[in-house]
C-alpha cells in the first residue's frame, strides 16, 4: 500500500528550512579582503591609468572577485561587488553606499589600491538569501 501524499519525504535537504547560516558558513570579511587584496596587486600592479583601458579593468577585477567568492562555498549567499578605478591626480575623493540587511548575517569587505598613476577600490558585500 502507498504512502499517504501528506507525509514529508525523508529526502527533504535541510538547507532549505535554514533561516540563518551556522557559524562556519558565514561571509567571513577578513578571508574576503585578503582574496580582493591579492586579485587587486595581481592585476594592477606596475599599471598606468588609461581611460581606453579602465573599464575592461574593472570588469575583469569585478568579475574575478566574484568568481572567487563562489568558490568559499557559503551556501545562499549572494555577492555584489563594486569596483571604482580612476587617475591619481591629487584630488581627494569620497564614495558612499547604502544598504538594508542584517546584521547577524551580512557583511562587506573592502581594499584599497593605489600607486603612482591610479586608484581602485574594491568592495564585496555578502547577502544572505532567505
């Protein structure tokens, strides 16, 4: 005789009922900054800035950023990364961002980047999907 249909499977995963992340599975800010840090020396170190060329860089910087934040494996998490490069001439410069989220489970991490001719700065927030 079948089951009756009311009954809930046992192949149910777990993961799906989670409302937050257990301790291991959370976005980490420090292990994060040290992955942008390392994509950012990587890719800009002995660069010139170029207007022709800014754009691609910041997509590729963006776009490896990310890349490597998937591969921390947190589980329902969503990344936004925000990448700024321009011209170092002296000027100072102010970026501001505003966001709603919780605070037991969300985070951000940044670095910053300069040398003779440019500056980046590289931000990742972590959103945990509900």
């Amino acid at each position: 005789m079948a089951e009756p249909y009311n009954s809930i499977s046992e192949n149910v995963n777990d993961e799906n009922y989670t409302i937050r992340p257990n301790f291991q599975q959370k976005f980490r800010p420090t292990v994060v900054q040290k992955i942008i840090h390392d994509i950012l020396v990587e890719k800009l170190n002995g660069q010139v800035y170029s207007p022709e060329t800014c754009s691609t860089f910041t997509k590729e910087i963006a776009d490896e950023i990310k890349n490597k934040l998937k591969e921390l494996d947190l589980p329902r998490y969503k990344y936004v990364v925000n990448v700024v490069l321009g011209e170092m001439r002296g000027e100072g410069a102010r970026m501001a961002c505003r966001c709603l989220w919780d605070s037991d489970t969300d985070n951000v991490a940044q670095d910053i980047y300069t040398n003779e001719t440019l500056f980046c700065v590289a931000v990742a927030f972590g959103v945990f999907y509900y």
